[in-house]
C-alpha cells in the first residue's frame, strides 16, 4: 500500500474537513485517483456508498444510482484530488503498460513513460523506484521473470536488477528499443537498437550496487555502424611534386620560334617573369633566358 508523505497526509486532512469524510475514506480516494493517473479512480468504501468508479470530465458512478448528492460529493473531491496530484507530480503522468505470462513459469511486463509514484504527496517506494535516484525517471520500464530494467535515454543509462543491487549501463551512442532474455538458466540479456540486436555484457558497467566503476576502454567492443553506411574510402595519396624544371617544361613551355624583334623580346620577358613568380621557374634560369633576350636588342 502506497505510503503518504507529510504533504500527503495534510492534504488529507484538509480534503477531510471540506467534504465532512473521514481521513480513511481520503486516503482511499486519493490512492484510487493516484492509481488512476489523475483522470479516473475506481473505489470501493462505504463512505462512497460501496463501489464506484470516477472519470474526469465523464461519468461518476456509485452503488445508489439515484442519489446525487453523492455522485456530487465523489465528483468533486476527486476532482480536488486530480488537481493536487498534477500540482505535486514530478513528472506528467503519461505512457503505458502491459504484461504477459506464459505457462506460469515466465512472466514479461513493460511500461512505456513515467510511473505513477514519482509524486510528492507519496513517500517513494524502494521496491518500485528500485533504481539510483540520481538517474530520474524512465522512459521505459520492464521486467522479464526475474530480472527489472529501467532505461534513461537523456542520461544514456540502463539499469538492470536480478533481484539485488542494480547495475547501470552505459548505453553509449545505442538507442534502445527492445528487451529480452535468451531461453534457459542464466540466459544472456539481449537489447535492441538501431545498430540491431546487441549484448548486455558489451557495455560499459557505469556502476554496481551504487559503486562507481571505472573500465577500460579496451574491455569494451564499440558499436558496429549500421549495414547501410557505406565503407569509408582508403586515403588519397598526394602526388610527388615533380622538378621545377620539368613543370615548366610541361606546363608551360618556351616559344617553338625565338623572339627577333624587340616588342617580342620583351613581352616573352614578362611570361618568363610571371613563370618565376609561380615558381615554374628558378631565379638562376629566368636570369639565363633574360640575359640571352636582352643580348639580341
């Protein structure tokens, strides 16, 4: 049975002297509302007049059909109630959840979301926040016969118990969107993300039992990327920069015809001077060619 805090059990006792109930019946309803994320509770005290059920914004159903004073009087506290529970919740209420068992000797549950309990009105339960507080509250939790997980994709964590003190997980660059136990006894933990199926035992062990841990990198095998990513291109090797003086052989070449006049003279003196500028040309050799078109003015 779910526990109050202190803020819990005033609220109880305000709720009690608004609508003249006892703080027994409050406590019920409240737990029935709280059960019911807020929006709908189905109750079964005789202050209420015996079993019923409530929904928000909808029907209001107790045993007498006809009284309603009653149906009022439930409609309103839980109402007050919803309200409270919204003001002091500590994370929205949202998600799912389902379960299955086969042959009742294996059992599987998973709940999409938050849970109901991260409320302050309530004193949290160990056995149901089971894991280090620190890491906040799960997207997704579970449990697959003996063993629980609670995952925290904004953290990166995992949290997996057998039944004693948790163990988280880094779950590095993976997202996580699937959980199972491999037949048989001690049956390895597989998870599945979008890099496939994955096993428990290659990821980083953050903590044990609330212990930090500190493996090497080199225990632990990276995720392989997905099958779709192309191969990654082996280096390009840089050319090996040929002589200066085969460049400017191949790249640009002296006139077939050597310059007679003096207005050819100079001009080819300024493609060799821009040569020599890029490099395509030594100093030593333009000073040659000059030499030789400057002795024919």
């Amino acid at each position: 049975m779910s526990q109050l805090s202190s803020a819990g059990q005033q609220l109880v006792q305000t709720l009690a002297q608004r609508y003249g109930l006892s703080t027994d019946a409050v406590t019920h309803m409240l737990i029935a509302v709280h059960n019911g994320n807020g929006t709908m509770a189905q109750f079964n005290h005789p202050e209420f007049g015996g079993s019923g059920q409530w929904m928000q914004g909808g029907m209001t159903m107790v045993s007498d059909l006809f009284n309603y004073a009653l149906k009022n009087r439930v409609d309103g506290i839980c109402q007050d109630i919803s309200n409270e529970l919204a003001n002091h919740q500590l994370v929205p209420f949202s998600g799912s959840f389902q379960s299955q068992s086969q042959n009742g000797s294996s059992a599987q549950s998973q709940a999409a979301g938050t849970i109901g309990s991260q409320n302050t009105l309530f004193v949290p339960d160990p056995d149901t926040n089971w894991w280090p507080v620190e890491l906040g509250a799960p997207s997704a939790i579970g449990s697959q016969n003996n063993i629980r997980y609670a995952y925290f994709p904004a953290s990166q964590r995992l949290a997996i118990s057998t039944g004693g003190e948790p163990w988280v997980y880094d779950t590095l660059n993976h997202q996580i969107g699937g959980f199972s136990q491999q037949q048989g006894t001690g049956g390895s933990i597989l998870l599945t993300s979008q890099f496939g199926t994955i096993d428990l035992a290659t990821l980083p062990v953050v903590s044990r039992g609330g212990v930090i841990q500190s493996p090497s990198a080199s225990d632990v095998a990276p995720p392989a990327p997905p099958a779709s990513e192309p191969p990654t291109p082996p280096p390009i090797n840089e050319p090996t920069s040929a002589p200066i003086q085969d460049v400017a052989n191949c790249e640009a070449p002296m006139p077939a015809s050597e310059p007679s006049n003096p207005h050819d003279i100079i001009e080819t003196l300024d493609r060799l001077g821009a040569l020599m500028e890029k490099g395509y040309l030594s100093e030593q050799e333009f000073a040659d060619k000059k030499a030789d078109l400057l002795s024919r003015l």
